[in-house]
C-alpha cells in the first residue's frame, strides 16, 4: 500500500503546443479511491497514463510511496491497470488471462492458482475459469480484467473508464460492485471517467480536470456544496447548476424581473449567478419562467424553461412532483442559496 | 418487425438475405462450369497423348498413368516441382518474418515519413516484374545468387513484402493498443510480448498472408525461370520446355498442369477458415 504523489507533473506532446497535462500537484492517499473526470480532451486519461508509466513525463516528478518513479518502467512501478476495452489476451482462458502477469513475474504454479481462485471467488467468475474471453458477457469480461489486476496485488490500481462499454443498467451495478471491492482490499486506486455521476458516487476524492489544468480536488459532498470556480459547479451535479451572467446593482442581479441578493461583487461588476435547479422553490413572487418542459421523475420533477426577460435564457428548476406545473405556464422561483463567480474565463469563486 | 422475426435475424443472420429456391441447384450448376478446364485437365492427365489428340472423348477409353510415373521418376520433372516448392515456402517464411515487425511499426508507432513509406511499398508493386529482369540477373550472377532457389526466393520478396506489410498492418491495427500497453504493465519485453500474445492472436491474419506469398511466389514465371537455369529451375519453366523433337507430351504436360495446381488446392483447404475471417478483418 502506497499513497501517489504528483509533483508539477506535466506532458507536453507537441513542444511549445499547450500542454495535454500542465503542472499537476495533486496527492492521492494511501487507500484512497481518488476519481479524476473531465470533459474530453481534459487530460485525465493522460495523468493516469504517465502514472501508469506509458506516457513519459515532461515535466515535474511522479511518486508512489517513497520511490520516485517517473522515468521507471511500466513493469517495475508495481500498478495494475484495468482499460476501458479490457484488452484481455483473446486466445487465454480466463484463468491464464488472469494468471498471465504473475507467471512473468516468476511466482509459484501454486501460488498463482491460489491466487485467481480468490480472485474469481471474490468476483463470482469461479464457473467461468476456464473459458475464453469470447464466451463471456460484457459484464463478465470487465470483471475478469478487474481480477486480473487484483492477482498482481499491486500498490495502485489504475482504471481507465472500465464501465464505459457496460450498458447503463450494469454499470450502475458494476459501479457499487467496484466501489466496495475496492474498500475491501484497501488498495490506492486511481479511476478515470467522464461521467460525473459516477465520480460522485465512487470516488473518496473526486479531483476535476479541465484543459490540462487541475480544477480543484475534494470530498464529493464539498464539490458540490462549495465548487471553487464556475466550472466545477457546472460540470458537478445532475441537471446541471444554472450558471447566470448578470451586472451587480445595489448588492443584486436582477433575473427575470427578481433582484437575486449576492453580497459580492461592487455594483457596475460583472458576475456570475449560480443557482442549483434543487436550491429554487415555487413561490408567488420571484424570477420569472417560462415553462417549455416538465420531466416528471415520481419523486420529483424538473421544469426546463426559459427567463422571461431580455435574455430569455434556459434554466432548470426542480420542484415537487404533484404541483401541476405545465408547458406553457409561466411560475416564479426564488433562489435559497446562491453562489457568485467571477466572469472572466477562470470563473473564480466570490462567495 | 415483430419480435419473432428479429430473434431470428439474431440467429441466423444469412436468413435475412432472401434465398432463391433453387440457388443450391445455380451454385453446382456454376461450380460445373468452373471446374471444366481442371476436369479436362485431370481427364488429359491420365489418358495417351495418341487419344488426346485423337479427338472429342469425354469418357476417356484409355487410362494410362505414365504421365505421372514419368513426372514422379525423372529428375528434371520432380527436381523443378521440388524446386518451387523450395522457393515458395523459404519466400513465405522469409516474407512474413520480415513483414511482421515492419507491419508492427506502421500501426503502432508514427516516425518522420511513415504514410509515405507506407503507400511507397504498394508503387514496388506497379512496375511489371520485367523491369527488375536485368538487375536482378546481373546482381545475382555478380554475388552469386544465380540459379538457387534462395535467389528466387528473395526475388520474390520484392512482390511479396510490400503485400505481407500491408495484410499484416491491417490486422495488427485490428488488435487494441491496450494489449499491448496491459503486456508492458505486465511485465513483458517487447520481443517476449510478440512471440508469446501477440502473434497467437493474429494468426489468422498471418495464415492468410502466408498464403497469398506462397501463391503469388508460386504462380511467378518471369523472374524465377529468368534467374535461374538448371539447379533450381521451377516446374512452370520446366511445363515451357517440354516441346522436344519427339513432339509434345500431352499426358505429361497435363499431369505436370495437375501437380502444379495441388499446392493451391493444399493451401486453400487450410486457410479457407482464415481468408474468410480475414475479408471481415484486415485487409486482403
């Protein structure tokens, strides 16, 4: 076991191009599940690929434990990653798939059969052992690559959107399964995904990427409650929090005929209003919408509609599921808490 | 569609082509027609040269197997066919062996010039062989590769490389990067890697590959009897000279026209799973 250290890490692929990962300072714990997501293109799969030694490092320095180990190999850096395509060895049952690493290191026959006996036991596939990678389900397959990392019992495990190419009902299956699993063993895990639903739910850690640059790193719970700049508190939370420009007069922005209180921002300056869709409630007064949909969830339901002012901009609110609300109806909410960000490209936090 | 239909689609995907009724009847009726030349050929191969030029005789009246019991005893005979034989499988070997690695390196890794490299080994394949006549003949006299089946054999590399590299890439590109990255996390050095998970799984493409050199290098006429004279002539310059003051023999010439296509048939029978999953694969 093992915490991984980051330190100034940065690729560049093309010299003097921007760089695909820029500076990264970032620790990851000893046990800890930390989940890097992103948009495309935000460098998350490339951190975990200069972890994971296949792509060098231009930059800066990487640990794990004590040992630097950026200019290591692959091999000796003592990590198990696990691909979104599994990349099992097709023509390898799945016992010798499994099995195949420690034979390379040189363990013991009988070791090894011990060793992907617990593994299949511990991840069902006990029955499936000694069949080939084609016979087996997309389910069954992810947890094959999944045991194949847990033989090696390596410091860090590494995962590269392993649930990408499950369908949506297993995925969320697979999601817990992988989360407990890895509370189980207690290993230092590094996971890779661009769904923000499942950072939420698996991570310990959850750190936000963006262009290469490392957005802000937390407890899923404090991302969400207090994102460090507008991107984060668009990108976390489901539907997606209301990000509104405005101008400060008289220590408000007036949206959709409703002066929304912010206590930042001198009067004249430019902001940003964030309002999450579960922060707003009906009421008699307050911003103006306009009902285009209603998605009706049983719990609860979503109105999308649009400002009804000079912007006419989208926005979502949640309200409760008996209300009545229908297209075409115009209602007032009122924020109960709002966050306020800067409005130059970095969007920093106000309050 | 109702559901039924579509569980069916699912199971048997060629059902979903309508099926003539009497297509089974069409494919022997086209078979027949194809395999008339090979049938007369394997029909002249056991009759007398006297009855084959005697006229029109479907059932032959004769049989005789001196055709064949000439071609297996005499050495000019059997020592050409050996020869080919010889040349064809050391050019398959030899082709594949080199084309792998470069096959490797064109789909994985990207260097200064690679496109052009690559597309620059299809244009060794748009001169008529002729071309390289005189150069290969003058080189191989010079260092003396003249008449020896390894001559040939490298000869025919020329053909059979750019075409190896180019089947080979297209199945090696078929293979996810990610095997190859799990194989280095595993610990596996780049040779070990290739020998023991890499080649297993693109054996078939290797097999159709193997194939196609074997035939192309099988079938050359120009260059192999150009370069060559009386130690490792092939068996198609041997079938150009049979016209001897005695006349042609036609029982020969068409028994050494039947063993001359048992090899193809030999290959085929072996890859013919592999050609197929090779059309849905690379690039043959």
């Amino acid at each position: 076991m093992a915490n991984v250290i980051f330190k100034n890490a940065s690729r560049v692929y093309t010299p003097g191009a921007k760089p695909a990962v820029s500076e990264l300072n970032l620790t990851v714990n000893d046990g800890e599940f930390l989940v890097l997501v992103g948009p495309s293109g935000c460098g998350k799969s490339t951190t975990l690929r200069m972890l994971a030694g296949l792509e060098p490092v231009d930059g800066g320095s990487i640990f794990i434990g004590d040992r630097d180990i950026t200019g290591v190999a692959p091999k000796d850096r003592d990590i198990a990653m696990v691909f979104q395509n599994y990349a099992l060895y097709p023509h390898m049952t799945v016992a010798a798939n499994m099995g195949f690493a420690l034979q390379i290191a040189g363990v013991a026959k009988d070791e090894i059969r011990r060793r992907v006996q617990d593994a299949a036991k511990l991840l069902d596939l006990e029955e499936y052992l000694e069949r080939k990678p084609k016979a087996l389900s997309g389910g069954q397959r992810q947890r094959v690559a999944m045991g194949r990392a847990i033989v090696r019992e390596p410091q860090v495990f590494l995962m590269d959107e392993p649930l990408s190419n499950l369908d949506a009902k297993l995925r969320v299956q697979t999601r817990t399964q992988i989360a407990a699993l890895q509370r189980r063993l207690g290993v230092t895990t590094v996971y890779v995904t661009h769904d923000q639903v499942e950072a939420m739910t698996m991570g310990d850690r959850v750190a936000v990427l963006k262009d290469g640059f490392l957005q802000q790193v937390d407890t899923p719970r404090n991302l969400y409650e207090n994102p460090a700049n507008a991107f984060v508190a668009g990108f976390i939370g489901s539907p997606a929090m209301n990000l509104l420009e405005g101008t400060v007069t008289d220590g408000g922005v007036v949206i959709g005929g409703f002066k929304v209180p912010v206590e930042k921002g001198t009067n004249g300056s430019k902001i940003i209003v964030g309002m999450r869709p579960e922060h707003m409630d009906m009421s008699s007064q307050g911003i103006e919408v306009k009902v285009n949909l209603v998605e009706e969830l049983g719990s609860d339901a979503y109105v999308h509609g649009t400002i009804a002012d000079a912007s006419a901009k989208d926005i979502t609110v949640r309200i409760a599921s008996n209300s009545g609300v229908k297209l075409g109806d115009k209602i007032f909410v009122k924020p109960n808490r709002v966050l306020v960000f800067d409005s130059d490209a970095e969007g920093r936090r106000l309050n | 569609m109702t559901s039924t239909t579509t569980t069916k689609g699912v199971l048997s995907p060629r059902k979903k082509k309508a099926s003539l009724p009497w297509s089974g009847l069409m494919f022997w009726i086209i078979i027949a027609i194809w395999m008339i030349p090979v049938a007369w050929l394997v029909l002249m191969s056991i009759r007398p040269s006297a009855d084959i030029l005697a006229g029109l005789e479907i059932i032959p009246s004769r049989i005789t197997f001196d055709g064949y019991i000439t071609f297996l005893s005499k050495d000019i005979w059997y020592g050409a066919y050996l020869n080919s034989l010889t040349y064809s499988t050391l050019n398959t070997v030899m082709s594949v062996t080199v084309a792998l690695p470069a096959a490797y390196a064109f789909s994985r890794f990207s260097f200064a010039g690679d496109k052009h490299l690559f597309f620059w080994l299809l244009t060794n394949r748009m001169a008529p062989a002729a071309v390289f006549l005189l150069p290969f003949f003058n080189m191989y006299k010079a260092v003396g590769l003249f008449d020896t089946n390894l001559g040939v054999a490298i000869a025919h590399m020329l053909f059979n490389v750019p075409l190896a590299v180019w089947i080979l890439e297209g199945f090696i590109s078929g293979i996810p990067r990610e095997v190859d990255e799990t194989a280095a996390i595993d610990g596996y050095s780049l040779p070990r890697f290739f020998i023991k998970i890499f080649l297993p799984m693109i054996r078939s493409g290797i097999g159709v590959t193997a194939f196609f050199c074997f035939m192309f290098s099988w079938v050359e006429l120009l260059i192999a009897r150009t370069i060559t004279s009386t130690e490792a002539k092939p068996i198609s310059a041997a079938m150009t000279r049979t016209v001897t003051s005695g006349g042609l023999d036609w029982t020969l010439l068409s028994t050494a026209g039947v063993m001359t296509i048992l090899p193809g048939i030999l290959a085929i029978w072996f890859v013919r799973k592999y050609i197929a999953k090779g059309f849905a694969l690379g690039r043959v």
